[in-house]
C-alpha cells in the first residue's frame, strides 16, 4: 500500500515510463479527461480511442467506485463521452 494516495493516470505514467525497457511489458493506453477537454483534439491525439472498446472511471481518488455505478466497462467512444457529460463536475456522496 501506498504512503501517500496518488491518481490512476499518475500512476499508469510511472508504470508506463517505469517499466518501458521490459520487452513483454504492453504499454497501458488512457486518455484524461476534464471540463476544458476539447473531444475533438482528444481523439486525434488518441485515434485508438475510436476503435479499442473503453473503460471510463472518475480518477478523484473515490472509494468504491465500481459498488457506486461509477465505472463504465466495454463501452464505445460515444457511449464514454455521454457517460463523462452526465457526472462531470457533479458532487458524489
């Protein structure tokens, strides 16, 4: 366990860079999302977004997620992006 609570994206970074050199080790794709996001830009930067099924999740450090209906699995980019637009920025208790 860690010492101190970092993010998902933060740490598929350091895994990523981490573990980079391991020629077996299959790199892990993510995309960040926010409320300043332009869609458009994201997927151009990101093309496997469009075609690789996706999983969706808040990255605020929540506990539970999955018992609270806050992730999203196997779902297709328009389907994520409609899911992002109905929580962002939204309170969870």
């Amino acid at each position: 366990m860690s010492a101190k609570a970092i993010r998902e994206a933060t740490g598929k970074i350091i895994l990523n860079k981490a573990l980079a050199s391991v020629p077996s080790y299959a790199q892990g794709q993510f995309a960040s999302v926010d409320a300043s996001t332009n869609w458009d830009t994201l997927v151009n930067e990101n093309p496997w977004l469009k075609t690789t099924p996706l999983v969706t999740k808040p990255d605020q450090l929540i506990k539970r997620r999955g018992k609270l209906g806050l992730i999203k699995v196997n779902a297709d980019l328009p389907t994520v992006k409609k899911w992002i637009e109905e929580r962002l920025e939204k309170d969870i208790q």
